[in-house]
C-alpha cells in the first residue's frame, strides 16, 4: 500500500488541496512537510497525538517533518469558536515553546526532523511590511468567509485573532521559500488557514508552485463527544500533569465503537495487525484484546516501554488490591490518581477514612470498618479505634486505603 493510499485508510485525509499533486509527491518523491503547534500552554494534550503519528507515517516513508513551533502565532491567538483567547507575554510564549520542542523531540529524532519558531521571522516583520507585502493580497470578503471567522462573527472577533490567519501564511511561504517545505497539514480546524498560505505561495510565488496542504478529521468518540478528555480534565502529554497510568486507563476503557479509528489514528500499528484486533474484538469483545493493545501502544509511543509496565502494575494492583511488589516510582504514579492524606503523627482511621473521602462521615466509616469493608494495604480492619501509623508505609512513604472493591484512598507519610 502506498502512502497516500495508507493515509486514506487511517482516516488521516479530510480536505486535500489537490489530490493528483498529493499522491505524487507522498507516493513517488521525498519531501519536506510542516505541521505547527502553537504554544498556548506548557504541555500539548493527547489530541495533538494525532497529528504526531502523522508526523511519523510520513518520515517512515522518508519524507522529512518541519516542526514548526508558533512562539509568534502563539502571541496573537488562533480563533477559538467561543471567545477570544488570553494573550500570552512574549516570555510566557517563549518559554512554553521550548517546552514543547523538548516534547516534540522525544517522538521525533532531531537528527532526521527540522525544528523551527515561527518567532525567528514573524518578529523581524515591521508592521507596514505586514500591512504592504502581505495583507494586501487577501481581500477582507477572503477572510471573512473563513469558517473560524464565520463562527465568530455573531460575538465579535478583534483585529489581532482576525491576523492570525495571514501569519500562519507567511509561515508556509517562508518555510517554501527557505527549506523548500512543500506540504503543509494540520486538523480540520486549520484548513482556512491551511489554504490561505497556499493562496500567498500561489500569489508570490506563481501558478506553477507545488506547495499543497492536507488536513484530517478530528478524533471524536463515538457518541460525538470530544476525544481525550477525561474526568479529571484534558490528558496532557507531559507525564507530570497526567500520569502514564491515567493515559493507560483511558485507553483501556475506550469503547468498543471507538477501538479501529484509535489503532488507526494513534499507533503505527500494520493493517493487518489492526484488522485482526478488530476482529478479535468484534468475537470476543469482553476480552478486550483491542484495547489492552491499544493502551499499551500509545503509552509506550508517549513515555516508553517502562512506563507501559509500570501502568501495567498498577492497573493490576487496583484490580486484586496487592500493592506490596509497587516500586516507589509506582506508587508516586498511582498517588496522583487517587485522594490523598497526609500524615505525620499516628491517626484514627475513622479520621483517615473521612478526610480521604472513603466515608462522608465517622459515622458511615465507623460502618464500613465494623463491617469488613476497609482494609489498610492488605491488612483488613477490625477495630474502629485501629491507629494508623508510619509502621505501615511501604518504601517509608505510602500507604493504599481501601473501601470494598474499588474504592481507594492513598496516605503519603511525612
């Protein structure tokens, strides 16, 4: 299966700017694409995953990725559909683009990928050559038919976030110029912009030029909702913000309805090992083979074949509540999933189960104890005047409090 052809069936190709150009120079030739990631915060999320593994198709088939950081576009803000963005400051922006440089390095060799900050040239652009060599070519009619624009018509959009679009040009017309950069995607949110670079190329450059943009679809679950977010919010890649276990878990319960665009999407997985987890899945679904496949896929992409056993370790202490084999970098990744309690002196554990919120109320955990249902480590409780102490903490800090079956609460000792 060719490139293209491999694109189509991951579901990686929405708007293509012209097919017969694309399929010849991904299936017959090598170039040099971009894809841009705005800095907007310290960590991109899960979501940009997608874009990733793209990034990876291609330089697998030889094709060399631009990365390009937006410490400029960053700055100005790409039109939310809701309301305007907050402006970052220069430093703010700056710093959260290294950040994500580092990031982006760890999928992507920096010896094969070509890392840039739009800053470098976007900055040095005076505002009448702004106004004189680039705002001239698109008519406001252009740039108000734009889909991001149309959205915000109705509550407003400033002068700055209605820009963004001629910036995200130049990016593509200065990367064709410099690094001869010949394609350029992103999801379909970005095609306006997308399409507004190869208009400035087509308009400097001429009718000849061979820059051509893609975008794919983006990722939602099944029921419509928005792929990547969790109860505790947005699942961050940064694994100090969310933890391999928490990315682990997510993946392991994704719906069977959601499993073929995920294998296809976030693992470089062959088709033929993704058809047969399909398969697999649609036989004997209460196996999930598919997902325990999946989740061990993007862990290991994202933080490492460590880290999908330690996810692995903890999942499986949860499930049978044995927490005495966890490492202490195990038990640091489980304690930031669970409530916690500090403790410095020997506590009730009626108090410990209250201020962990195991129970609403000493009452209702004078209950659960009296009942059987609590146990400290493996240690059921007995005695509603149990104390806890540091005698329990396992690697001298945690200990894992336990309300029936799936009830957990984690005491880090001080």
């Amino acid at each position: 299966m060719k490139l293209y052809d491999e694109l189509l069936w991951r579901g990686f190709i929405k708007d293509v700017s012209n097919e017969e150009k694309a399929r010849e120079l991904l299936d017959n030739d090598k170039i040099k694409f971009y894809c841009g990631f705005d800095p907007t915060g310290e960590s991109l999320t899960i979501g940009h995953l997608v874009q990733v593994v793209r990034m990876l198709l291609l330089e697998k088939y030889g094709h060399t990725p631009i990365v390009l950081i937006g410490g400029a576009t960053g700055l100005i803000g790409d039109p939310k559909q809701t309301s305007e963005r907050k402006l970052l400051t220069l430093e703010e922006s700056l710093l959260n683009a290294e950040k994500i440089k580092v990031q982006l390095s760890q999928f992507l060799d920096p010896n094969k990928a070509i890392f840039v900050n739009n800053y470098d040239w976007i900055g040095k652009i005076d505002m009448i050559s702004f106004l004189r060599d680039y705002g001239k070519h698109f008519s406001i009619n252009y740039m108000i038919a734009k889909d991001t624009v149309q959205k915000r018509l109705e509550i407003g959009i400033s002068y700055t976030e209605f820009s963004y679009m001629l910036i995200q040009a130049i990016d593509f017309l200065h990367l064709y110029r410099t690094l001869d950069c010949k394609l350029q995607f992103g999801g379909s949110d970005q095609w306006g912009n997308i399409t507004t670079g190869l208009e400035l190329i087509r308009k400097l450059e001429g009718e000849n030029s061979k820059a051509i943009g893609l975008s794919s679809p983006l990722l939602l679950k099944a029921d419509g909702s928005k792929f990547g977010k969790s109860e505790s919010g947005a699942l961050w890649l940064d694994s100090n913000l969310t933890t391999p276990y928490e990315v682990y878990q997510y993946f392991l319960n994704a719906s069977d309805a959601d499993i073929e665009n995920y294998l296809k999407q976030l693992t470089l997985l062959p088709r033929a090992e993704i058809e047969e987890l399909v398969k697999k899945q649609q036989e004997n679904p209460e196996l999930r083979e598919a997902q325990k496949k999946l989740a061990y896929e993007v862990v290991k992409l994202m933080h490492g074949e460590e880290a999908v056993h330690q996810a692995q370790k903890v999942t499986d202490a949860l499930f049978i509540g044995e927490f005495s084999n966890l490492s202490k970098a195990e038990f640091k990744m489980l304690s930031k999933t669970l409530d916690l309690v500090t403790l410095s002196e020997p506590k009730g554990i009626l108090d410990i189960l209250v201020e962990s919120n195991l129970a609403s109320s000493k009452r209702e955990a004078r209950t659960f104890v009296q009942s059987g249902a609590i146990l400290l480590n493996d240690l059921k409780m007995d005695s509603i005047d149990y104390m806890v102490t540091n005698q329990h903490a396992i690697h001298d800090a945690y200990a894992v409090v336990r309300r029936g079956k799936k009830k957990y609460a984690m005491i880090i000792f001080l």
